[in-house]
C-alpha cells in the first residue's frame, strides 16, 4: 500500500512542471501574436496618414477590400433603369419615356369595355385584341405601328367583328428632367382609315385619315413620377355616298402620377379629359354630337423579368358621354 501511494506521488510531482511548462509556452505565443498585431496597427494608420496628406484613399481600401475576382459580376440590368424597374418601364407604355436605340419592344394585349344600362335597354360590349410594335432609334426617338382586332356588339345595331384602324406614331425627347425642370416628349401619330367595315351597322374604322399630337410632361419625385400631358385630334374630311363629311375635332388634357411601389411593382392613378367638336356634314354642324369625355385612369404594373412586363388597366367613365368601364391587360416584351 506505501508503496502504491508513493508511486501516485511520483506520478503527480512529476506531471505539474509538465503542465505549468504547456501553459507558460502557450502564454508566450499570445504575447507574441499581441506584438504583431499591433505593428499591423501601427503601419495600417502610417499609411493612413500618409495617403490622407495626399488626398488619396485607394490604397487603403485596397487593404480591406476583398479580391475582385471573389467578388460577382455584375448585373447588366442594374445600369439600365428601363429594364430593371417596373415604373421605367410603365413609363415607355404611356408615351413618357422613350426606348433605348436598338431596342424593340412587342405588346400584345386585351381590352373589354363596357358602355349602357339595362334600365334603359342599352348595351355595347367591345372586345378588342390589340398588338403594337415600338422601335428606339437614334437622337432620342421611338417609332410604333400598332393594330387592333375588334369583336362588338350592339344590342341596337348588332354585332360585327374583324380589323379596326392601323395607327402609327413616333415620339421625341426634348428635353430631359433636370433639378428645375421637367422632361418633355412630343409625339405624333397617324390614323389610317383600313377597319373591316363589311357595310355593318355596327362600324370597326372611323373612315377618317386622322392626325393626333402630344406634349408630354413628367418629373420625378422618387418615389413618385407626376405627369401631365395636352393632346389635339384633327380628321380630314371625306365624301362618303356623296356628303362631305367632317368629324370633329378634339382637344383633351391628361393629369396623373405613377408610384413605385417596389423596384418590381409600380400602379398609378389619373384623369383624362377630351373635348370633341360637333360633326359638320356638307359644312353644316350637326346639334347633339358635340361631346365631354372624362375617365378616370387606374393601373398597376409587374415586372417578371428582364424581358416581361405584365400590366393590368382600368377605366372608368366618370361623364355622360365615356364608356362606364374599359378593363384591360397587356405585356409588353423587349428584345
């Protein structure tokens, strides 16, 4: 038993140096790493002040930043604002904004519109499957043709069906949105008298070469764009089984603000007023044609990729003489 006991002795005497001799190696190695560390510190802030006497930094962020080739390339799309945010985008599709040159963009969409009461027996249904193209060219200008596909009914008149009038147009930018000042786009656009009339009460063309011009006005708020913009509508007259006749003409202005809700989703809110002249026939105006058209405009946008857009519209008259509602749903998609 002595004998165990003083083994375990032994054991124990001779262990302790063994450990305190670990500890202090393992304390010498800390105090060591403290001394480098703080010649880092030391020459970190000499060339800190050296380069800040120079008013140059690069070299110091050059310290800390990391590799480039660590770091991912970057997004094409983040430095074209037409691509990477829904309300660019809108803004292209309401005549405020124009293409980058090269670029095209396809639009094909759908309208329903709403005219009429039942109290009254009186009822028109529009169904309209439109199509347009637009093109950005050279000197900050857009050029577009676009044509609709109309299926109506009338509960007087009857139904009719096929293409309507071909319309082209082309925009210009004036002037860019600067601290004091708005941007500023003008367009022109033309209506050509090709609708399938096929001699149904119920017409798809105005039969009318038609002129149309805009000046657009927008600012940016971020994350608001406010825009404003006056229209006039001139139709050429024509002789048609004999009688000259001249539509109106029309003179209208348009007031509104887009919002961005996200980079992703944009919905904006309206008014759209137009004021059309009476129809003159062998020049002889024509009592009751005059008219006053008031809309109220609601639309939001989505961007679901670079290359889609998905935007959803609402219209709803807000005077006698507008259609009660106008719903409708496009996408427009660039290449």
């Amino acid at each position: 038993m002595k004998f165990i006991l003083i083994a375990f002795a032994c054991i124990l005497i001779a262990a302790v140096p063994a450990h305190a001799q670990t500890v202090e190696e393992l304390r010498q190695q800390l105090e060591a790493q403290k001394q480098i560390n703080e010649l880092l510190k030391q020459r970190i802030r000499t060339l800190e002040k050296q380069l800040s006497d120079k008013g140059d930094d690069s070299a110091v962020k050059s310290l800390s930043a990391p590799r480039a080739e660590s770091q991912p390339a970057p997004d094409k799309a983040a430095g074209d604002p037409e691509e990477s945010r829904a309300l660019e985008r809108a803004l292209v599709r309401k005549g405020l904004s124009i293409l980058r040159s090269g670029t095209w963009e396809l639009t094909p969409g759908f309208v329903w519109g709403h005219s009429g009461s039942e109290a009254i027996h009186s009822r028109s249904e529009d169904y309209v499957a439109t199509l347009d193209a637009r093109v950005g060219l050279p000197w900050d200008t857009m050029l577009g043709i676009g044509i609709p596909y109309y299926i109506e009914s009338d509960r007087d008149l009857g139904e009719n069906s096929g293409f309507g009038d071909l319309s082209l147009g082309v925009w210009k930018q004036f002037l860019a949105q600067g601290d004091s000042h708005p941007s500023l786009v003008g367009s022109l656009s033309y209506l050509a008298p090709t609708g399938e009339d096929t001699d149904s009460p119920v017409p798809l063309g105005s039969d009318f070469h038609r002129l149309r011009v805009n000046v657009n006005a927008s600012k940016s708020i971020d994350p608001l764009v406010l825009y404003g913009d006056l229209f006039y509508s001139y139709a050429f007259s024509e002789k048609i089984d004999g009688i000259r006749m001249q539509p109106g003409s029309y003179i209208g202005a348009r007031v509104g603000a887009s919002l961005a809700v996200t980079p992703e989703i944009t919905s904006s809110i309206g008014l759209n007023f137009s004021f059309l002249n009476e129809l003159e026939v062998d020049g002889m105006e024509i009592n009751g044609t005059k008219q006053t058209v008031g809309v109220l405009e609601l639309g939001i946008g989505f961007l679901i990729s670079k290359r889609y857009f998905l935007s959803l519209s609402a219209e709803i008259g807000i005077t006698d003489d507008a259609p009660d509602v106008v719903l409708g749903i496009s996408l427009p998609t660039r290449f």
